[in-house]
C-alpha cells in the first residue's frame, strides 16, 4: 500500500463507510490519514460508541470525523446524539449532503421541554438532500422545514405526529417520487398532494379510523393499511394497489381510473361490503388478485352475501391469478353457479387455494 499513488490509495479508502473503519485508518498514518478525507459516506453504527458513556462526546467525535471529509455525501448515524450534536454536524455537511439517515430516538414527549433546537428543526439547513430516512421521529409540532427542492425519498418509520405537523412537513418535500411513513401514529386526517409521487407506502395505526385523500397524477405504486376513508382520484397509471385494516373498518375506497391495475390486494377484519364491491368494480382489469377479508357490514360483523361466481370472472376477464382465504371463502356458496366453471383460459392460469379446489371437488 505504501508504493501506491495517493490519487489510488484515496481512490481505495473512499469506499469506507464504517465509522470506525474510517477512524481506524486515520490511526495507520498521517498519509492514511490525509487520504480518509476523500470518504463521501459514513455509516456511525448503534454499538459505535459503546466505550463512551456521555453522548455528548459521541456528538464531538462524530463532528470531528465528518468534518475532515472534503465532501461528505451521504450520513447515516444509528448510534445515540443530541439535537445540538446534530446542529452542528449539519453546519459542516449541510450543503454537500445527498443522503441522510438518522435514528432519531426522541418518541419520548421529554425533548418538547428540553432547551435548544429540536432534533427535527435541525436537518432544515440540509436544502440539497436527495434521500431522507428517519427512524423514531416525534413530530407534534410543525418542523421549521423550509423546502427540499431536491428531495425525491421520504421515508419515516415509527414515529408519533399529527396532522397538521405531517403536512407541513410534506409541504416542504414538494417533489418526492418515493415516501413510507410506516408505524405513525395519531394521524387522523391527512391530504397529501405531491405530483410527482410514484411509489407510496402508508402504515397508520390505531383506531384505524384515519381519512385518506392521495392526489397523484404518476402514481405506480400504493400501499395502505389503517385507513377508513379512502380517495385517491388520479390513478391512471396505478399498476399495484394494497389496502388493508387489522383494526376499525374499511368504510369507502374511492379511485378514479384503475385501468392500469395488474395487482389488488384487499386484506382485513373487516370491510363494508359497499366498499369491496365498489373496488372490485373499478378493479375490472386487474390481472392477479389476492382477498383476505373476514367479516362485513357497516357497524356488525357480518357474514358474506351469496357471490356468482362465474359472473364474478365474467367481469374480471384479465384475472390471472385468483388467491382468496379466511371467511370471505364462504361466500362462494352458489353450486349451480360454480358448476358452471369448466374452461380456463390458455393464456392465463387462475390460481386458486386449497380450500377453493376441495370445495371444487366434492361439488
């Protein structure tokens, strides 16, 4: 290593990303060291600092070693900090940061009360990131975000808000491609207009009760779980589409234009039977579906109605893959009707579970 040109030895330890890899090589020697400053990416683990019991020194530590770097591109930081840690690490990085991926760890209402910058409020001076993943966010107050031009990934995994804070925060993320927001929690009502948005996963829980109105004119892709009302009215381009409800009841999907639809997937205690017949209508095209819903009605459980099933497939003619379980299996009751199914089409294999075709074989 020591024969080779500094431009290739740079080259060779710009591929680090551990932290402590990097630290290490600065120990090597001064050489080594002169040539870590070419890393465009840290990774500061959980177990980073486990030596260390105060995090403020983590925080200098971490501040230390990103500043040595030229043009620190992407940062992502497991291992615990504090808002004024990450205050000052954003005024070294902030104008070449692409990526940004922090675990936030601040779920606890404590650090509402605690002095200084909140740890949200922080990564606003960060304008040109690209991608930003946050990990136990505490969101109930609008962040002073003022706008990510740049920013096409949005992706926040447990975290407590409501819903004016997360559309503030959407607000300032106008050009997204790409946003997760799985585990939140206390959202009750929320209208995302983002009109570059493709692909979309939304996970709320609680009462599942929360009202949904997504307006996306390139939407591919949409994933939803703990919603009640759902409207989503640009959906021309809508390729794969997940609802489902472990709690509260699925009440009303609204979509307006499913012709592209290759995949539905309906899941859930319990739907209204309007809303089920009302997304099987718009889903007319879809070629592979997949139903697991066990009750309906609009306050009760109620059992399934009777279903046709031959005019069932006769309104799904593209219907290539067919995968249905729990007690919706009993509202296939209709014998002279399903005596009626005995050709499949060559150019496409209907899949049915276990319980189908033994039902199909003792008829």
């Amino acid at each position: 290593m020591d024969s080779l040109p500094d431009a290739i030895l740079q080259y060779i330890l710009s591929y680090l990303t551990s932290a402590r890899d990097v630290a290490a090589c600065n120990c090597v020697s001064k050489r080594w060291k002169e040539s870590t400053d070419s890393v465009k990416s840290v990774v500061f683990y959980r177990n980073s600092f486990e030596s260390i019991m105060e995090t403020d020194d983590s925080d200098s530590i971490v501040r230390k070693m990103i500043s040595s770097s030229r043009r620190l591109e992407e940062l992502v930081v497991y291992s615990p900090f504090t808002s004024s840690g990450l205050a000052s690490w954003m005024m070294h990085v902030s104008s070449s940061l692409r990526l940004l991926e922090l675990r936030m760890d601040n779920l606890a209402s404590e650090e509402v009360v605690v002095e200084g910058p909140l740890k949200l409020d922080c990564i606003g001076v960060a304008k040109n990131l690209e991608i930003l993943k946050l990990w136990g966010v505490l969101m109930m107050s609008p962040p002073k975000w003022d706008m990510f031009p740049n920013l096409r990934s949005l992706e926040i995994v447990g975290a407590k808000m409501d819903d004016s804070s997360l559309s503030h925060a959407l607000r300032a993320c106008p050009n997204l491609s790409n946003l997760l927001l799985l585990a939140c929690e206390g959202v009750k009502s929320i209208s995302i207009d983002l009109p570059y948005l493709e692909h979309c996963k939304l996970d709320f829980y609680g009462q599942g009760n929360t009202l949904l109105v997504l307006t996306s004119q390139r939407l591919v892709s949409l994933d939803v779980q703990g919603c009640s009302w759902i409207r989503v009215p640009e959906t021309k381009f809508l390729k794969n589409l997940s609802i489902s409800s472990v709690t509260g009841r699925v009440y009303m999907v609204d979509f307006n234009n499913l012709s592209s639809l290759e995949a539905l997937s309906i899941r859930g205690v319990q739907w209204c039977w309007d809303a089920i017949c009302m997304i099987l209508q718009q889903a007319r095209d879809v070629k592979h579906l997949f139903m697991k819903v066990e009750f309906t009605g609009n306050e009760a459980l109620q059992p399934f109605p009777e279903i046709d099933f031959v005019e069932f497939f006769n309104n799904h003619p593209k219907l290539q893959t067919f995968d249905i379980h729990g007690a919706m299996f009993a509202a296939l009751c209709q014998k002279n009707s399903l005596k009626k199914v005995k050709i499949i089409s060559s150019s496409s294999e209907t899949f049915l579970t276990d319980e189908v075709k033994a039902y199909l074989s003792i008829m």
